[in-house]
C-alpha cells in the first residue's frame, strides 16, 4: 500500500465514524469481484471502452477495501497490545515471572486469534512482543 493510499484510507476511516468495517469491506470486495467477472464474461462485441474502464474501476474499489482491510486490522492489533500491556502491568506483582510472561503470551494470542490470525501466527506474534514488553518491564526480566 502507497503512501497517498494510506493517508485517503486513514481520513475516509476518521470520516466514517465506525462504519468502515473489515465485515463491510469483505462484502463490498466480493461484489466488485462480481462486477469484475461479469464484464470479463460480456461477449467481445460489447469489451470496448466501457467495459475496459468499468473493470479498472471495479479492481482501484477492491484494492482500496484490501487497505481498509489492512489498516483496520492493524489498528485492532494495535489495541490488543495495548490491552496486553495492561494485563502484563497487572501481573507483574504475581510471585511467579514464568507463569506470568505465559499468561501474558496466551492472552495476546488468544486476541489476536479474534483478529483472524492463525493459532501458530498468533502465537509466534504475541511471544514477539511479549519479548518486547519484558524489556519495558525489568521485573519480568
């Protein structure tokens, strides 16, 4: 994704106010995908000009909601870190630091599970910054 891209994503996603989601956006990719296909179908007679352009604006639709996508699951990531960071702030006091870097790392992945990642993803990525946090909190460490 563009620069320029990310900038009009970010200001349409502030003007919608919570109506831009990934659940909206699938189904709006899924029908220019449609659109895409039935003009690719039209018989040659009828592939001019028109055809050709409705197509290149069908496939600018569906990479702009493939960013929305992107954008929106990076801002859920990003408020399950921080809700993670939470949960390791408050554990810290817990006599047992390996039992609480796991109950941190489960919790984080189980989130981020939510967030369509697959388990071993989720997983991998929440011991990632599980790793990052540790060095933030020298209790843990």
């Amino acid at each position: 994704m563009t620069e320029k891209m990310r900038e009009r994503v970010m200001a349409n996603i502030k003007e919608a106010n919570g109506a831009l989601t990934v659940e909206f956006c699938k189904e709006a990719i899924a029908q220019k995908e449609r659109v895409v296909e039935f003009w690719n179908n039209q018989p040659a007679w009828k592939q001019g000009p028109s055809c050709k352009n409705a197509i290149a604006n069908a496939k600018a639709e569906i990479e702009y909601f493939q960013a929305v996508i992107e954008v929106l699951t990076e801002q859920a990531a990003a408020e399950v870190v921080a809700e993670t960071v939470a949960v390791l702030a408050a554990i810290v006091t817990v006599a047992n630091k390996a039992k609480a870097v796991r109950r941190a790392v489960a919790t984080l992945a189980n989130k981020l599970r939510k967030l369509n990642y697959s388990l071993s993803d989720a997983f991998k990525r929440a011991w990632t910054l599980t790793k990052s946090f540790k060095g933030l909190l020298p209790s843990l460490s």
